[in-house]
C-alpha cells in the first residue's frame, strides 16, 4: 500500500489521497538537450492533467516529445523549469527517499520490453520486490500471482530467449505490478508487436484498469492504439500539446494541423 506521508525536501509532509487511484497535473514542463547550435528543445511548457483511474494516451510523430514527456513523469528526467504533481504534491524537486518512495507506485512498461534476460520470467517479477526488500516467500508467492493475472503462470520458469515478443510483455506488465503502482506509464508498448499481439495486450491493459483500477498512461504513435483503450488524448507537436481532449472528438473533428496529419495516416494506414 501506499505510504500514509511522503516526506518533501524542507522536511514537512504532504498527504497523498486514499484512494487507489492516481492523478497526475504537469504545469508548464520545459526540458532541452544539448548546447549551442545542437541545441534541442524536447518539451515547451507541456501542462495537461491525467484524471484518476482513467486511461490516458499521449500522441505524437516521431520527435514530438513523447518519451521525454513520460521520463519526466517519473523524474527519470528532471524538467529545465516547470512542475510535476502527483495527488496535488509537487514532487519536482523530490530526491532521495522522497523520490524513492513516490517512484515505488510508478510502474513502467517499455518499448523494447527491457527484461533480464540471464532470469527466469519469476525472477524478473520478483526483482522489484527483491530491491524493497519483500521477503523471499512473500515476493515469489505473489509473483506467480501476477504471472497467472497475466496468463503466464505456466511459462515462469522460461527465460525471455524462450519467450514470444507477447509474453515478453505480459512478464513486463506483471513485473510493472510487482510494488502494486497506482499509475501505469506504457512507452509505445506496442512497437514491437504483431497485430494480434497487440489487441491481447490491449485487452490485458483495459483488464488491469477496470480491475485494479490503476491511471494509466500511454506513449504511442499508433492511432488504433488510442482509440481501443483511451478516454482522452494530448497530441503532442514539437515539444508542445498541440490538441487535447475525448479521443472521439480529437480523431473525428480535429482542430490542429498536427492532429488532422495523425488522423490522415492513421486513416492511410488502415
């Protein structure tokens, strides 16, 4: 469960909700890369705010900012200027146990899947545990837990070389669970699979919400990826939310050019 109190950098304590839920508010994010003439400006002044338990996805061509904006969300990447709050905290400056502890109910689950491929799929799940510390029993019992909600109990003693892309990334959502999160960020979870594939994954996702009702947020370029499991979306562009608002009313009235460009290569491609 979630701690009661999170200690902040001047030593006083703020209170995060009860609930299970989670809800996010960027205001004003600005990241850049680089020096000079190789200067890149990543993000400019991104605010949106993700409701709780609800599934949110973030849109964008390549470049537009995407995984920047999601490695923020966690504070993998500090924002330049700009805040990040989480349940009404502002965690932006958080360092430490602070930090450690808000990104102890942050799950991620990533393009490439990123598994440890000298463990077996329950190793890879219990490896979250293993650095909090959960007892040995305790971290494997609910491991294979996860591995059965994710319809891979029977393959947990496989290693990911023995596994398909899907299972990769059933074993990586299971592993995301580990610390029971309270918000789920997917980068573009889905660019490394099959069709079929990725309606099972997508399934899985809407599973997770509804049952453990858990914010999730979704990186992706992929427009039926949006419109199968998200309430809303922010189309990013070059670093700035160009549209935001009801998945069906962003695809079929688009108001920017950038929006109205994904709709018509989404439409190209179907």
């Amino acid at each position: 469960m979630l701690p009661a109190l999170i200690s902040v950098p001047n030593g006083h304590a703020q209170e995060f909700q009860g609930t299970p839920t989670l809800k996010l508010r960027l205001e004003n994010v600005h990241k850049t890369y680089g020096r000079g003439v190789k200067q890149v400006q990543a993000l400019r002044g991104v605010s949106l705010e993700v409701y709780p338990g609800e599934i949110f996805g973030i849109i964008g061509l390549s470049g537009a900012g995407k995984s920047t904006l999601i490695r923020c969300i966690n504070l993998l990447e500090r924002p330049d200027s700009g805040r990040v709050y989480i349940d009404g905290v502002d965690v932006t400056d958080f360092k430490g146990k602070a930090l450690y502890a808000v990104r102890r109910h942050i799950g991620m689950v990533f393009q490439h899947f990123n598994l440890l491929t000298n463990r077996t799929a329950l190793a890879n799940v219990t490896f979250p545990m293993e650095i909090v510390g959960t007892p040995r029993r305790e971290r494997e019992r609910r491991a294979l837990e996860l591995l059965e909600f994710v319809g891979l109990r029977e393959k947990a003693h496989r290693y990911p070389a023995e596994l398909s892309g899907g299972e990769k990334q059933r074993v990586g959502i299971a592993r995301a669970l580990a610390t029971e999160p309270r918000l789920l960020l997917c980068d573009e979870p889905t660019s490394a699979l099959d069709p079929e594939t990725t309606t099972s994954f997508l399934n899985l996702l809407k599973d997770i919400n509804r049952r453990l009702g858990l914010t999730i947020v979704m990186v992706t370029h992929q427009m039926h990826v949006v419109r199968a499991v998200c309430g809303r979306v922010a189309v990013l562009d070059h670093g700035r939310v160009a549209e935001l608002g009801p998945v069906a009313q962003v695809f079929a009235a688009p108001r920017t050019e950038a929006a109205r460009r994904l709709v018509k290569e989404a439409a190209a491609g179907a």
